[in-house]
C-alpha cells in the first residue's frame, strides 16, 4: 500500500480527490485498495426500510412515531402506517 506522504492529491483521478478532501489521504488510501476497479452504489436513504420497518413494528408503541421518524429519516405518516398495519396484523390473533 502506497504510504501516504508519497501520494500526490493534485494528479488523483476526480473521485479520489473528493474522497481525499472529505475523508484523507489515509482513509481514501483505504477505500481505494478495497474497492478499486469495482464499482460502488450508495443508496439514497441511509437506513434499510426493511430493517427499520422491522424495529418499528417491534419499538414503536404509537407515541414514538414522531422520535422514529426523525431518528431513521422517515416521515411520520410511514412509521405511523408500518406500525399501524403491525398492530392490525397482531390484532387478528397472528404474530
């Protein structure tokens, strides 16, 4: 792994150069070895609906949905319909 005192940031292709400048020479260094010549996707939403949508059907108790919401970056009205159909769903004697 090229160290980092001997990497020249002004010649870096584009997206290294933003990696740098975001996260450092190290940090970039270590980035590019685990990923270089592959291609990476970062989703839109930082949370996965379905791990959240699990928590909330576990966590929510019908006056946290506003504290979900803003915790996972989801609307209230989501939380509110995931937690909803959870209660719905148990209400029929399932589970």
């Amino acid at each position: 792994m090229p160290l980092k005192e001997n990497v020249d940031v002004s010649v870096l292709n584009p997206v290294y150069q933003e990696l740098d400048k975001l996260i450092g020479t190290e940090k970039m260094l270590l980035i590019y070895h685990q990923y270089r010549g592959g291609q990476m996707w970062a989703p839109k939403r930082l949370y996965g609906v379905k791990l959240v949508k699990e928590f909330v059907q576990r966590e929510c108790d019908g006056h946290n949905i506003h504290q979900l919401a803003q915790q996972y970056h989801f609307s209230d009205q989501w939380i509110e319909k995931v937690w909803r159909g959870q209660k719905k769903f148990r209400s029929c004697g399932r589970k």
